[in-house]
C-alpha cells in the first residue's frame, strides 16, 4: 500500500475503519527504515513477510512479560501460584477480580482499577497512571533484566533495538491490554479474549483513540511515562518496590 499522505495522529484518524487503516499505514512507515519504503509498495510479499516477522515478536514481548509478571504485580501482593498455574484458576479469585472490575463485581470494563495510579481509589485524572503499565513499558524498552535492578542485560529489550527515545501512545495503549489480559483467566491473547469475551482490539483502539487527543490528561500521561521509563537510572529501586 503507498504511503498515506495523512497525519497519523489527526483527529480523522478515527472517524471510520478507512481513515483508521491510513492511520495505521501512516504510523507504520514511520517506524520501518526509510530504505525498505519502496518494498513495502512494490514488493508483493511485503505484506505476509512483516505479518509473519511481526507475529514473531509480538510473541516474543509476550513471552517477555510473562517471565516478569510476579514482578509487575508485586505491589498488590498476589499469590504467586496464580500465574504458574492453568489460566483457569484465575476466573473466580477476588484479588484479581477486584483489579479487573469495579468492587470486583460486575462486567469486565474498560477502566479497570490496575490502570489507575491507585486501584481503590480511582481518579480521572490518574487514569493509566500506573506502575504496572510503567514496568510493562521498560520490560519492552529495556528488557527483563531492568526489573533486576540492572541498567543493562541480556536479551535486550525491543525498545532498545530500535533506538527507542521515547514512549509511544501505543505502548502506553499496548500495555494497558497487557496488563489485563495477565490477570484474566484467557489462555491466550486475541482480538476478542476467548473464555471472557473481553474486546481487546476495540479497548486497544478506544485508548489509543484517547491517547491521541491531546488533552492536557495526555500530557501528564505522556510525561509521566517519559519520565518513569527514561529516568530509570534514578528509579530502579523505586520500579521494583512498586
């Protein structure tokens, strides 16, 4: 497909599945190197190559996170067993149903506790202001040994490999799904969640969609981010213990 000649946080981005996938296409060719622009519009195979190398890693981060999910949680104190053990055993546990719902009953949402700064008792203005989706975001940055308290290790992380300076709206939106499904009983991580029915794809596009508004909440979150990931020298400690 050409390049979009669009701004891919334009407001238009959203206003049907047209303008979302000239979106999608316009953030695309700012994130793959100049030099292959030209293959993705002649190249034929473009398109299952990147869909192939793209599965590849999105398996690869998940995986990634996986390993580190005890840590990510730390702060709220859950059973370690929890997340060792089928993805079954989840359904019914109050700890991770009162991070999923709101007073832990009720239809799973879209604004869940763990994304805001403070699960029992959320703010509008501290929503998606949370350590856990800071420590989803250096994982992917920086790699599993960040969470070790290390500034450099082995693999490294994505961010890293790509020369990453900053965080993106869609890490932020990425992260925020990640969170939840990490603490749902699905056994894997689709469009729409198997066994809760939870739309991921349609929550992913609803913050991303919020994320690119740029409100003066997006600002505090965007700097917020900024400084948590890419302050992390100073902040390990403060990283792990939260």
């Amino acid at each position: 497909m050409p390049q979009p000649g669009i701004d891919s946080c334009s407001a238009t981005h959203w206003t049907s599945p047209k303008e979302k996938l000239k979106g999608t296409m316009a953030e695309l060719y700012l994130f793959i190197p100049k030099d292959l622009h030209q293959s993705m519009e002649t190249y034929s195979q473009f398109s299952s190559l990147f869909h192939a190398a793209f599965s590849s890693e999105r398996s690869n981060i998940l995986h990634s996170i996986k390993d580190c999910v005890g840590i990510i949680f730390s702060s709220f104190k859950l059973d370690p067993s929890l997340f060792a053990d089928k993805p079954s055993k989840k359904e019914h546990n109050k700890d991770l149903l009162g991070l999923l719902k709101k007073n832990g009953k009720g239809d799973f949402i879209r604004l869940v506790p763990v994304l805001f700064a403070k699960p029992n008792a959320m703010a509008a203005d501290e929503f998606l202001k949370s350590m856990v989706l800071v420590k989803i975001v250096c994982v992917e940055v920086f790699g599993k040994a960040i969470l070790g308290g290390k500034t450099q290790g082995h693999p490294k992380g994505r961010g890293l490999h790509m020369g990453a300076q900053s965080v993106s709206e869609g890490m932020i939106a990425g992260a925020a799904i990640l969170a939840r499904f990490l603490l749902t009983h699905n056994a894997k991580l689709t469009a729409i969640g198997a066994e809760t029915k939870i739309g991921y794809q349609k929550d992913f596009n609803f913050y991303l969609e919020h994320l690119l508004k740029g409100t003066s909440w997006v600002i505090s979150v965007m700097e917020y981010f900024n400084k948590e990931v890419f302050c992390h020298e100073f902040q390990i400690q403060t990283i792990i213990l939260s």
